[in-house]
C-alpha cells in the first residue's frame, strides 16, 4: 500500500468508522428536558406544522439540511461502483458541507432498477430536507433525473457534477481569459468530453457569453457535428456544422481547451497548435488530460488549471456548492436558477481579482503569496471570504428573481 492508500483508509476507520454523525442541539438531561423533546411536548410542533407546513422551519432543522443522495452509478472518476461503495464519498460531501457552510447534511445511497424508480424515491423523502444535491449520477441519466425531481421537489434540487464544475470553471475561465486578453464571445472552445460535466460547463460558458458556433464538443467517437445520427438530446445541444472531426482538427488555433474526459488525451503537439496566449483547463482526476509540466514546457504563454490542489488554479467543485446552499437555505428558495448560478460565477471571479488574506496564505505553506494573475484564476477553498460573498450573492439572486420565500437578505459578515 501506498502511504496515502493507508492514511485515506486509516482516516476513514478511526477512531470511529466514517466521517459525520449527529449531535444535539437541544438539552436532554432531565425528565423535563425527555418531556419537551419527545412525548408529550413534541405533540405541539406536530400540531403546529399539521396546521401550517412552513412552520417546520420553525420548529425543526429542515432549513440548515441537505441530502446528499447518490446512486453510485458515476463515482469520481472510478465508475459504476454502485451505492454503497458511493458512501465515502457522500459522507464525505456531508463533512463539506459542514466544514464550509455549517450545513447539516445527510448521506443517502439510493439502490434501484430504473431512473424512474429512483427519482419517485428522492421525491418521496425529499420534504424532510431543506435542500437536495445529487452527486455522481451518471449521463444522459442525470439529466432526466435532475429535471424532473425538480418539477416534482419544493425544495432546491442541484446535481454538482453538472453545476458545480459549470460555476467554477466558468468563474474560472471569465479570468483566465480576461487576463489573456480575451473576450469570451470570441474565444474558440474545444472540450474534450461529453458528459454531464462537460455539456453543464459549456452551457454555463454559454448562458456567461460565449459563442456556440465557436464551441467544438468532443466524445469517444470525435467531434460533436451536426451530421452524426448517434447523438442523444443533450450532446445534440453542441453539434456544430463542421467538417473537422478530430481534435486536431479543432485545437489548431483554438483559445481554449477544457478536458473533462481522462488522463493524457493530449500531447505537446497539440498544445503547440494551439492559438496564442491559450487557455488549458485540464480537470480529469487524479491524472489531468496534459501534465502541467509538459503544457507550460511547450508554451510559455499559456494559463493552466487542473482538478487537482498540488497545482496551482484548482477547478474545485467546493469553492461553491456549500455557499450556493447557504444562499438558497437562508432565504428559503424553492429552486436554485440560472440567475442565482450566475450569480455565483462572479462573486467567485471577483473575488479572485482581491488582495488575499494572511488567513489563506497560512492555511497553504507552501504557497509564499498569490495574486490575481496567470497563477491565481480562482480564491483558494480555505479563504473564509468564499462564504458571505457567494452566499450572499445567490441569496440577492433568489429574491430578485421570485424564488425565495423570505424576501429580506440574510447578514453575512465578511
């Protein structure tokens, strides 16, 4: 076994197994206390909520909760694994949640036979949670899945495979490209990948300014064209009328590349193709789509990011989920919109662009300063800022745009 191997294992075994567990919020320490808690005090929340269902908010923890519920069809990057073995890496979010946006998360490992059965299984429960994510569900599947639970759900419903990638790396990219020079409505995209991370990112690209005809989608079978009958709803969304089919057709002269498929699918040659002052957003993990070291060795004018945090401009899922929720939480919104993920595409790209605290900088030893630069596209997951400024912004977002219940925006001390 490798040392992290067993570290990663030892972690998750001791000193008890897994990594949450439930705490109290209330005494119980007298019969007093059994009496409001249980029988026969509880009586009198159930018969408030029975009369009014919004007084749940009121009277239990609905509104600081989020399942985090997975049918372990899409595991990291290890596949179709199944539910259970999802539920390190669910618990795993809970422990995010809290750590990040003091949010109470459950895991829930859903087994069933098809998309339909398990959709009617999250929408039966989904009224004890204040919000929904769901995590690792594989494409086209997630699509349908996420669509129709948010028809059926009152409550926030929001696939971070899909969005949270989308909202970093288009936060990401706007400042990856602003300090290339570049206008993202003239940039050209190749992306590497076809799944539901990828057909989310280029669609958050788009809906944030750039050009769909300058976008070239690529699958295990080459370029996404218009002239291909294999082509599902969602990928057909991308089929551009072209005659390039490879990706070396695509690359050469492209700005950007953004790689959301597996490790080493592209080679200094291609690099080398590419237009100047190019953009390389390479996020399979833990292996990236181009090492950075081969990358920058073969352009020196590039600006690099990957998936992982041993380099630098980390496209990290973390630096938004918890703070969208808290967001949507606080003021109540019954869904989290386009408008709120945009919201939280430029407070996250703002905040890039600010002078970094000593907080953040003790928290990375290895790091010696950052600033807003070719190095520094995206804040750091342990800047404190990341909370109130993407909270506060989506929480702003929901109000103006109808969702949310409560109409008054939350404090968030910076």
């Amino acid at each position: 076994m490798s040392d992290i191997r067993q570290q990663a294992l030892d972690y998750h075994e001791f000193p008890v197994p897994g990594k949450t567990a439930v705490c109290l919020t209330k005494p119980a320490e007298t019969s007093h206390d059994l009496a409001l808690a249980y029988s026969p005090g509880v009586a009198e929340p159930v018969r408030e909520i029975a009369a009014n269902p919004e007084n749940a908010y009121r009277y239990t923890n609905k509104g600081n909760t989020v399942a985090v519920i997975s049918n372990g069809t899409a595991i990291l990057g290890l596949g179709n694994l199944g539910p259970l073995a999802s539920k390190p890496v669910m618990e795993g979010k809970a422990l995010l949640f809290k750590h990040f946006a003091n949010i109470d998360s459950t895991d829930i490992e859903v087994t069933h036979n098809t998309a339909e059965e398990f959709i009617n299984t999250v929408a039966a429960i989904a009224g004890t949670f204040g919000g929904i994510n769901l995590e690792d569900i594989k494409a086209p599947e997630c699509f349908v899945i996420e669509r129709e639970l948010i028809e059926r759900c009152n409550v926030p419903v929001f696939h971070d495979d899909q969005h949270g990638t989308a909202i970093v790396t288009a936060a990401g990219m706007i400042n990856a490209l602003d300090i290339q020079g570049k206008l993202i409505s003239d940039a050209t995209f190749v992306c590497m990948g076809a799944g539901a991370a990828a057909i989310a990112c280029m669609t958050m690209l788009v809906k944030c300014g750039a050009n769909r005809a300058n976008i070239y989608m690529l699958d295990t079978k080459g370029v996404i064209h218009a002239g291909r009958t294999d082509l599902n709803e969602y990928k057909a969304l991308f089929a551009n009328e072209t005659d390039k089919r490879t990706l070396q057709d695509v690359i050469k002269g492209a700005d950007v590349f953004l790689g959301l498929s597996g490790p080493n699918v592209i080679g200094a040659e291609e690099v080398a193709m590419m237009a100047d002052k190019p953009v390389i957003f390479a996020c399979s993990n833990p292996d990236p789509e181009i090492k950075p070291e081969l990358a920058h060795a073969t352009r020196s004018d590039l600006i690099m990011g990957t998936g992982r945090s041993d380099y630098p401009n980390q496209v990290n899922n973390v630096l938004c989920f918890p703070f969208i929720f808290r967001g949507a939480l606080d003021v109540r919104a019954s869904c989290i919109n386009d408008e709120m993920k945009i919201a939280a595409v430029h407070a996250i790209a703002g905040l890039a662009k600010e002078e970094v605290p000593a907080s953040v900088l003790k928290a990375y030893p290895k790091v010696s300063s950052l600033s807003f630069g070719p190095e520094y596209v995206l804040p750091k997951p342990m800047d404190p800022r990341l909370l109130p400024r993407v909270a506060r912004a989506v929480a702003q977002a929901a109000i103006d745009s109808g969702v949310a219940a409560i109409t008054t925006l939350p404090q968030y001390a910076d």
